[in-house]
C-alpha cells in the first residue's frame, strides 16, 4: 500500500508549470495602415545622458550609503567592545585634540605646544569643574596704580552695584534702578580705521561711564496692587550672566524682575514678609536666591518666572547671600552670628557659628578696641570649599565647609575709628580722660571675591576699597593693598580729613609750589562691591565698581560728612613682570 510517507524524497518535488506569455496590447489597426514588424523607436541623446547620470548618481548614493553604515556599525561595535579605561582614554585623546585646535586658532603649531601648557590647562579645568581655587592673580595686579572715576546722577545713597560687561546696574535708597554703560579701555575706544596715521592727535579717552536708561518708583503707590515698582527703598541688585535679568529687592517686600534691555518690568513677587536685603544668581543659570529680614531663603526660577522653595533656619534677619555653579547657597544671618551652606538638592544644611575673637595681643592697640562680633553682616564665596564673611566688629573670617569654625580671623581689617573729645564722651564741664571710651572699629560694610582665584575686596567707610588675597596654603588671608593709592600709611589718615571735594590728587602748598599727591579717598560709605576681568581671562586687567552713598545700606546710624552719593568705578592694570611673562608664554 502506497502512501505519501513510503515514496522516495525525489518523487516528492513538484514539477513548476512553464511560464506562460503575458497578454499583448491589442493596437487599433485601420485598413490602410499594414502590418508592419515592430521595431523599438530611438530615443534622444538627451534622455539617454539624462537616463546614465541618474542611474549613475543612485548608484554613488548606494554606495555612500552603504559606507556610512559600514562605519557606523564599526562604531558601534568598537564602542561596545571597548572597556571603561579604554573609553575614558579615547575620551582624553579627544579632549587634547580639541585644545590643540584652539590653540592653532590662536596662532600656533601643534608642534609649538608645550606640554607645560597643556598640562596647566588641564589642571585649571580639573580645578573648576570641582569648585576650587585654581588662579592666583592676586600679585598679577598693579593695585596702587588702578584709575578712579566718580559718577553719579543726583540720587540718594547708593545701596547696591550688578555687573553684566559692559553694563552696571545700580539701585538707591530713593527708589532709583540706573543702567550705566562702563566705558571700553582706551586703547579700544577710537579705533583707526584707515591705514594712514591721522593728522590730529587722538581724543583724551572716556573714563566717565553713561547713563542709559532710569526707572524710578512711586512712593505714593504703596496701596495699588497693581503697580510694578518700588514703593520704598531699594537695597539690592542682580543680574543674571545671559544679561537677559535684572532683580531688585527692597524695604517694600517687594522683588521684581525687570528685562534688562529695556528696563520693563516683567513680574513683581510679593512672597517675602519683610524687606529683601540680598538676591545672588547660580553661576550659569537663572536660578535665583533671595534673602530676607524674614529670616528665610528664596529659591526662584526666572526661566519659568516661577517661586521654587523656601529655606528655614536663621534665628534673625539675613542680610546677605551668595552662590557660584553647584546647586548652594550661603548665607548670614546677622545677629544669630552664622553662615548657612544651603544644598537645595539634598535640602540640608550646614551652620558655622561665630562670635569669636582673636585673643592675642598686639601692639599699639587697646584691649577693649578688640570688640566682640555682634553681627555678621556680609559674604562671599571664595570657591566651593572656601569663602569669607565679614562682621560689624571689622574682623574678616575664613572659612572651610570642613570646619565648623573659622579658619583665620582678620581683625580690624579697615582700622579704628577716631577717638572722641572728652566733652563729646561726657556731659560733665570737665570730664576726666577716663570717661573716653576706647576707639572702636570700622564695620565691614562690602565684601566681594573674584570666583575661583585667591582675590579678595572689602570695604567701609575709611575711604579706602583694600585687596586681600589667600595664602597659597589657603589658611590665611594677607593684604595686598589699597586700590589706586601707593601710600604706606593709610591706616593713620581718617576719612575725610585730608580729601577736599574735587578729584584733583595734587593739591597746592601756601607757597605756590606744588606738593606731594595726597592718598585720594572714596568719599562716603561703600555700600557694595563688583568686578569682573578685562579681556580673555583678565589679560587686559580688571574693573571694580564700588557703591558709594553718605550713609549707610541699612539705616543711618552712621553719616559722613561731605560724602558723596553715586559710585566709583577702578581700572586696575596688570603688572609689568605679569606682561612680560605672558608676552614670553606666547613666543
């Protein structure tokens, strides 16, 4: 019995059936017209070049296409066999090739190289991407030689500056917001145009900035809901580093944010319940962090124009703030006498607590002029480890995320006051010298750093904006000097005393003859402090702004006599040996 099972596997395949002709076309025919054998007709020269340069270019697009494949499916498959040392060395020798393609940008060989360079290079940006101190420019700066400029625009006390280059913004306590356009070096502001030398001597350059635009408040609209401005005194400023922001705060609770071209308001926040005394941007970002005499820290998002979150903790108000890259904030909180280091992602923080004082001895001067820190008034952070706080006894603090308690304390930073008249200490006809209480010292009333390097500026109301820099240890903090003012003995001359109203520094003797320049003095209080670097990584220098008013930010507990209202504005050159070798670098 047969079945499909029991026949042969060769009898199994079936046979294919032949191919049968496709129908053809039937074509009308007429009875003139013959049966004739057909014969393809010729086609034009054109369409058969037409033809081979399209068959051509599909061909060569195959082709490419089938390469990138191939290299991309070699890609892929190096990428997944390699291991992590082997990535993280392909990782490196692209990064070394791009820097020494900016480098032949600049004009120079790959052969021209050094590895020194390179190597600093890398080290720098190993230093900034983990937020520490990685340029010392301190001693690279001619601070006894920086140029001054006073400028003003008939307005009250100066509370706060903001630096966007070239742009300054500042704020008054008569509700004045003031956009400043600083001024180009002088080498750059009449560029020649022309490959003939002019005839004429070139014009005395401009050192005086100019005023671009002014947005003033309305005190009378306190009560209107509605109104997008200031109501009350301004007491600070920020500015975010796209130049796309401007934010004021003020004794009105009141925080807006302006469009910095044009000095509109775009969004008023009333969440704080007291005065907003400090505003600090992300470094990079618009993230925002707001301080308050409400004893909170706001974090505010101005991509969105959007509240984020509040930071509890201060035991009194906090009067300033400041923050670089990371997600942190720092803060003091005055008379609870502590610095917060605010990690908003991990939403913790850290407390350094201080109130003490520097115990030793020293000479020439009094025991009880040594007073006790009463409240911690500003901040600045130095790099992500490291930043500095200043205090209403005149002392400057160094501080470490590592160590609860200061690393180093500066004590009397901007000197002693005058001392008083036995009839100013007393009440009596003849008062004895006992009465006199001792000299007291000047409050750190400014305080700024230059991110990342181991510069540092302060002042107060001795006249004077003196530089600091840290010890290459990073333990201490050593003077460097006063800006723009050569003389060995500014401690001994008070404010006021030896600045008469103009800004000449000659000043002539009663016998005609011209005497020596006399050390120039700011003349008020420096209420606030900015900076930023004069060319590719400060090469052409740096500009400092100082905040300049007769009383000060806060109050006016203390007034000067003949200060002045408005800011000042130092061009601080580099120095000779700087020049020399960065000219010696590049050849």
């Amino acid at each position: 019995m047969s079945s499909f099972f029991t026949i042969p596997g060769a009898q199994k395949k079936r046979k294919r059936a032949p191919a049968t002709e496709l129908p053809k076309k039937r074509v009308a025919t007429t009875k003139s017209s013959k049966v004739a054998p057909s014969k393809p007709a010729p086609t034009p020269k054109n369409r058969v070049e037409r033809d081979e340069s399209i068959s051509g270019s599909d061909s060569e697009s195959d082709g490419a296409i089938d390469d990138n494949e191939v290299h991309e499916s070699a890609s892929d498959s190096e990428g997944e066999g390699e291991t992590a040392a082997e990535k993280r060395l392909r990782l490196a020798e692209r990064y070394l090739e791009n820097v020494r393609q900016q480098a032949d940008e600049t004009g120079f060989d790959a052969e021209d190289i050094d590895r020194d360079i390179i190597a600093a290079r890398l080290q720098e940006d190993v230093a900034e991407a983990k937020g520490k101190v990685y340029r010392a420019i301190a001693t690279e700066l001619a601070v006894d030689q920086a140029s001054h400029t006073l400028f003003r625009c008939n307005t009250h006390a100066t509370t706060s500056v903001a630096i966007c280059a070239p742009y300054a913004y500042t704020v008054t306590k008569d509700r004045c917001l003031i956009k400043w356009k600083l001024q180009e070096l002088p080498a750059n502001q009449y560029p020649q145009t022309t490959k003939k030398k002019p005839k004429k001597p070139p014009a005395p350059p401009r050192r005086q900035p100019t005023k671009v635009a002014m947005v003033k408040g309305n005190q009378s609209k306190a009560n209107d809901k509605n109104y997008q401005g200031h109501v009350a005194d301004i007491l600070c400023v920020a500015v975010s580093q796209d130049g796309r922001y401007v934010v004021t705060g003020g004794a009105d609770k009141r925080m807006i944010v302006w469009d910095a071209k044009s000095l509109k308001p775009q969004r008023v926040f009333t969440h704080h319940r007291d005065a907003v005394t400090g505003l600090a941007f992300r470094r990079g970002t618009n993230q925002l962090y707001s301080a308050s005499k409400d004893r909170t820290v706001k974090v505010w998002s101005l991509d969105e124009l959007a509240y984020v979150e509040t930071l509890f903790g201060h035991q009194d108000e906090v009067l300033d703030i400041d923050a670089l890259a990371q997600e942190r904030c720092i803060s003091v909180g005055a008379r609870d006498r502590t610095a917060r280091l605010w990690k908003v992602v991990e939403e913790t923080q850290l407390v350094f607590r201080g109130g003490s004082i520097d115990k030793k001895q020293k000479p020439n001067i009094d025991p009880r002029s040594l007073a006790h820190e009463g409240s911690m008034d500003r901040v600045a952070m130095i790099d992500d480890e490291l930043f500095v706080t200043g205090s209403d006894n005149g002392s400057l603090a160094l501080w470490s995320i590592q160590k609860k308690k200061p690393l180093y304390i500066l004590t009397q930073a901007h000197g002693l006051e005058q001392p008083l008249l036995p009839t100013e200490a007393s009440a009596e006809e003849f008062p004895l010298p006992k009465v006199v209480p001792p000299p007291q010292p000047r409050w750190i009333t400014a305080l700024r750093t230059l991110p990342y390097s181991n510069l540092i500026l302060s002042g107060s109301w001795d006249g004077y904006v003196r530089v600091w820099r840290l010890s290459e240890d990073k333990r201490k903090i050593e003077p460097v000097g006063v800006l723009g003012n050569p003389s060995s003995s500014v401690d001994v001359v008070p404010n006021g005393v030896s600045a008469n109203d103009s800004d000449d520094e000659m000043v002539d003797s009663t016998d005609g003859t011209k005497a020596t320049p006399e050390p120039w003095l700011v003349k008020g209080v420096i209420n606030d402090l900015a900076l930023f670097e004069r060319g590719e990584r400060g090469k052409d220098g740096l500009c400092v702004v100082a905040g300049v008013g007769k009383d000060l930010r806060l109050g006016k507990w203390k007034q000067i006599k003949g200060g002045k209202n408005g800011a000042v504005v130092f061009e601080v050159p580099r120095t000779k040996k700087s020049l020399e070798k960065e000219a010696a670098e590049e050849d």
